[in-house]
C-alpha cells in the first residue's frame, strides 16, 4: 500500500478528506485535539483513510530524557493515536539534535519506554545518520523516518517518507526531485509505504506524486 500525505492540513479539513487518503496530524505537536475534532475527523475521512500523528514538541525539546512530563506527554499522544486508529506516531527533532555520549543511551531509554506504550513508533532524527539510528534501535519494533531523496533505506514493514523541502519549509521541490520521489514509491518493497510532504507546497506536490502513481495502492 502506498500512502501520500500533507503533514497538517494545508486545505480546509473537509475538502482534504475528498483530495486525499491520507495524512500525517501535525495538531498534535503542539496538543492534544479535542474528542470533537477526533470524532469528526473520523465520520468525516473516506473509507480506508489513513491517520499518523506528530507527537507533542515537547518531548524533542526534553531531548527525549524521561521525566513526569514527558511520559504524560507520551501517554497524551498514545491514546490519541489509538482512538484516531493512527498507522504511526511520528517522535520527530530538529537538525541539531545530533548524536553523542550523553543522547545515545537516553534515546535508547526512550525508545525501550515507548514501544510498550505507543503504536507503530518512528523516528525522525535529521542530525543522525540511519545506520546510527538503525544501530541503536536494533530489534525493538520502531520505524525510522527518512528522506527517499538523501537516502533509500530497507523497512519490509513500513517505509516512512518525510519530505521537508530540498533547502527547508519554504524550499520547493521540482518535477525532477519529485519523479524520484514517485520512482522510489513504485519499487518500494514496504509493506505500506508511507510520504509525507512538510514544505510550503506540501498540497501541490503531494497532488502531483499521488497523480502519478494513479489511485493509491
């Protein structure tokens, strides 16, 4: 299966639901919606939509370290997740949050902590190399995040693109960049390959990909 996605809606929520099946929850980052808004996001998307969620901001600003409000926080996130019938939970930092002594074992924590607690976890590390991520991770069910255009690593489970623009959020991919994006999603060996557009064209090149490919698989 083949999922294309905006993360966030970039369009009124009801005329998304018509253009697409699938979406990464970036309301999330900054709280926890509301029952309201998660039973009409329910009774709203088509049949077969796909949910993910961003998970709250604060636990990449906590460094990942376990602390009373990061577990809640984590706890928050979770049950949303599983009332929203989300495919992943998305743990994403910024670019420097890199590797070290000191963040190694508290990410390796981290990630023992939340696979007992959140469905399908992943992992969007930017200042970490994937065979790093993949080297910490070992065995424990969590997914790694990446971009198909710097790297094309191998998940049988689930293969979770994020695109954050070529230069940045304000940056725009062009049909050649996103043709690739296309040919990676059409030899993808993933048992659902999941992409998620994050840069300010996010709806037209989503749009574009999923044209492409024809109806999603």
């Amino acid at each position: 299966m083949i999922s294309i996605a905006c993360s966030g809606f970039p369009v009124p929520v009801s005329r998304y639901f018509q253009e697409f099946k699938a979406v990464e929850v970036s309301d999330t980052e900054l709280g926890i919606p509301g029952l309201g808004t998660l039973r009409r996001w329910l009774r709203e998307a088509t049949p077969g939509f796909v949910f993910t969620v961003l998970a709250p901001k604060q636990i990449a600003t906590a460094s990942f370290v376990l602390d009373p409000a990061v577990e809640q926080a984590i706890d928050a996130v979770a049950g949303f997740a599983k009332q929203l019938k989300s495919q992943a939970v998305v743990f994403a930092a910024a670019q420097d949050y890199v590797s070290t002594r000191k963040t190694k074992p508290q990410l390796k924590d981290f990630v023992k902590h939340v696979v007992k607690r959140v469905p399908h976890p992943v992992l969007d590390l930017p200042g970490w190399s994937g065979k790093e991520l993949r080297t910490l991770v070992g065995s424990a069910p969590v997914h790694i995040a990446f971009d198909p255009l710097e790297e094309q690593p191998d998940d049988k489970a689930l293969a979770y693109l994020r695109l954050p623009g070529p230069a940045g959020y304000r940056s725009r991919y062009d049909a050649t960049a996103l043709d690739r994006v296309v040919e990676f999603c059409n030899g993808s060996r993933a048992k659902h390959t999941f992409v998620a557009f994050r840069n300010i064209d996010r709806y037209e090149n989503a749009r574009y990909v999923k044209g492409k490919l024809g109806a999603q698989r």
